[in-house]
C-alpha cells in the first residue's frame, strides 16, 4: 500500500469520524436509536486539557507495540491524561466490554469481532484505521527448511496457530481454505501473542501469526511467507465504548490513532492502510 493510498483511507476515516463526532456524543446521553444506553459519568465540561483524565483501551494484542507508543504520544500532548491498555484477544476484549469491563475505547483486529460488540450496543460508531496479513513464525534460521503453507503438515512438525474465535485464528481458516491444506496444530491459542511466545521458547515449530508481530520479535525468529496471504486480510477498526467515562477524550484518542501521529507508527510497524 502506498503512502499516498494510506493518507487517502486515513483523510476518508477522519472525515467520517469528525461527522459521526456529534452522533456519538448524542448517543452517548441516551438520544441515538444505534446505541447503547448511556453509562458513566461524562468528563468536565470545561474543556480543560489539564484536568485529569484516566482513558482505558481494550486493544488486540497485535497492537501492543504501536498502541503502547501511540498512548505515550497521546499523554505528551494531553495534559493530565493517563492511557492505560488492556490487550488480549480480540474476542476475550468483546467479552469482556459486553459483559460490563469498564472502557473507553475498544480496537479489534478483525470487523467481526467488532460486529459482535456494535450488535450488543456496546460500541460506537466504528471506524477502520489499519490492516494486516498473516505470515510463518519459524526458529532463527529456519532449521526444519519450512518453505511454505503446505509443509506445516509434516510428520513431526510442531505447529501451533490461534484459536478460531480469534481474529488471527479466523484468518489462519481462510488460509487453510484458500491452500486446500488441513493443519493438525498441537495447539489453539487465545492471541496471537502466545502463538508467538510458543515459537520463540521453542515450544512449537512453526507458527501463524501477523506480519506485524513477527517483525516486532526481530531476529528471535525467523518468517517464512506465502502467497495465499495476500488475499487474507484482516482490517482493524476502532470505536468509542457506550459506557466511556470520558468519550470526547476518547475521540481525540481515535484522531491520534488515524491521524498522523497514528499512521507513522502504525506503517513503521509493518500495518498497512485499511
């Protein structure tokens, strides 16, 4: 993706959520038929930025590098603001939003995830920011001589992938279906982060996680890529939860994330443009 595509899908995200910006501030004080009942307590109206505000992320666990720097740029330029994460799986976040977790902001790394807590009315008009494909996690120097999809079915061969609630577990399906090959992972994990973990300690040979992932572990691994990937990927959006304490720092957070300072870190990263 070009930059000059990305800075387009981002100029498209930020105008819809600066039209949507009045929408979800109605919703959240009970007026919007899309949304969730209000919930909490709205911040000072006094539209100070020093007045102390303590903003809670759910985040996928893929975007625990980019997101930890992208809070850390949020508070230099938020007097008196205080970003704290949550990442797991995308599916446990849902969860835990609908069943009642304080949060400010929710971002998945998948559309049907997000689905699920739109439906629930506990989310906000969404808004995509990112995207990314999948690739092979592998020992450093690939000692099995793993070259492609196919051959994480070998004989002996310890694969471990994400379980298929999960945004890269649902991704690693459509893989199997776009290759006609039939993975026989010795395990299902609960993020792509401890898909990771198990190859880097040596606990698995082979891994599928995404591209973001394996270029934030270095050279503790080794990435092995296939072509079918190409044709899966997963968008990432980001909404303002219905039961924000503080949704208009909460929409500042999401300008960050699609503006400038988010597309930076995002694209050094290795996520591509919506």
């Amino acid at each position: 993706m070009t930059g000059g595509a990305w800075h387009l899908q981002i100029s498209r995200a930020r105008k819809v959520l600066a039209a949507t910006l009045l929408a979800g501030s109605l919703a959240i004080s009970g007026c919007g038929s899309r949304t969730a009942p209000e919930a909490g307590t709205a911040a000072p109206a006094d539209g100070s930025e020093s007045a102390a505000v303590q903003l809670h992320v759910l985040a996928a666990a893929s975007l625990r590098k980019s997101f930890t720097e992208i809070g850390k740029s949020f508070e230099s330029t938020h007097a008196g603001t205080t970003v704290e994460f949550t990442f797991a799986g995308s599916s446990d976040l849902v969860t835990q939003l609908t069943q009642g977790a304080p949060a400010d902001v929710l971002a998945t790394a998948d559309s049907a995830n997000m689905d699920k807590a739109w439906k629930a009315h506990s989310v906000i008009n969404p808004v995509d920011f990112a995207s990314n494909t999948l690739t092979i996690v592998v020992a450093p120097g690939n000692p099995k001589g793993i070259a492609g999809f196919a051959d994480l079915t070998r004989p002996g061969l310890d694969v471990v992938v994400c379980a298929p609630q999960v945004p890269c577990g649902s991704a690693t399906t459509r893989a199997s279906k776009e290759t006609g090959v039939h993975l026989n992972p010795v395990s299902e994990e609960s993020s792509v982060t401890d898909v990771l973990n198990k190859v880097i300690a040596g606990q698995a040979d082979a891994g599928l996680v995404y591209v973001t992932d394996a270029k934030a572990a270095g050279d503790k691994v080794g990435t092995v890529t296939f072509p079918e990937a190409l044709s899966i990927v997963n968008t990432y959006p980001i909404a303002v939860t219905a039961n924000s304490r503080n949704p208009e720092r909460a929409h500042q957070f999401i300008e960050t994330v699609t503006g400038d300072v988010g597309h930076k870190i995002l694209a050094a990263a290795g996520f591509s443009a919506p």
